[in-house]
C-alpha cells in the first residue's frame, strides 16, 4: 500500500515515498529510501529520521493490519536502541509486530533494517483515537 500525504505542509511528507504491507496476522514492514535530505553531518541516516519513520510506521503498520481506523490515535511512548547506523539511497524497513490490542491500546515492536542489517530496535505504546460521537 502506498502512504502518502497529500498535503505539502504536513510533516508526514519529510521522509518522502512510503511504502507498507502486511507480512502476518500481527506484522507489517513499512519502507522509505533515505535521501541527503535525511542525513545528519556524518552523512548518514539522521537518528531523527530514523525516529520519526518508527513513528509514523506505527501508524501506519497498525492500519495495514486493521487495529487503527482513524488518525488522531497517538504515540504514549516509544523507546528506540540506534545499533549502527543506515546509509543513504538504499531502502530502509520497519518491522511492526503487533504484541497486543486492548480497547484503547496497542502494544507493538520491531526492528529498523537495511538490507540485512538491524540498524535499530523499537517498542511503543499506541493509544486509539476515542470512537466519533
């Protein structure tokens, strides 16, 4: 599935094509390609960008797998292990699993990877957006 924001003054559209699909009943892997843009003055991957496409593939992953149906669910909290760092113009994943749903929660964890190498590890607590009224 493509996700992507049409409207240029959301900070969604920072981290450019988004790509998300479900790979199991509770996982999903989301994918950007990190451009200069993305990079910090080591040129690599910034550890914000980094931080901000776990985020938004919380969100993401959790619609692809049907557990959020609208987007003013937010993150309670999220904490983040950097291991080495991603590279620029190649293909970055986040590996969401879903750990488990209550009425207002989602628990979930994963993994950022590039090709083979875990560059970080995640866990993060989602709350769901109150039903309308």
């Amino acid at each position: 599935m493509i996700w992507e924001i049409t409207e240029e003054e959301r900070f969604n559209r920072v981290l450019g094509p988004f790509r998300v699909r479900k790979e199991s009943e509770t996982t999903a892997r989301c994918r950007i390609w990190p451009q200069p843009i993305h990079s910090n003055l080591s040129d690599v991957v910034h550890g914000g960008v980094v931080m901000s496409f776990i985020d938004i593939s919380l969100f993401a992953g959790s619609r692809m797998l049907g557990i959020l149906h609208a987007g003013r669910s937010v993150t309670l909290d999220m904490t983040c292990q950097f291991m080495v760092p991603a590279v620029l113009e190649k293909s970055l994943d986040a590996e969401v699993e879903i750990l488990r749903e209550t009425g207002r929660l989602v628990f979930l964890r994963g993994l950022v990877v590039q090709d083979a190498v875990k560059i970080a590890a995640f866990s993060a607590t989602i709350r769901k957006a109150s039903p309308p009224k």
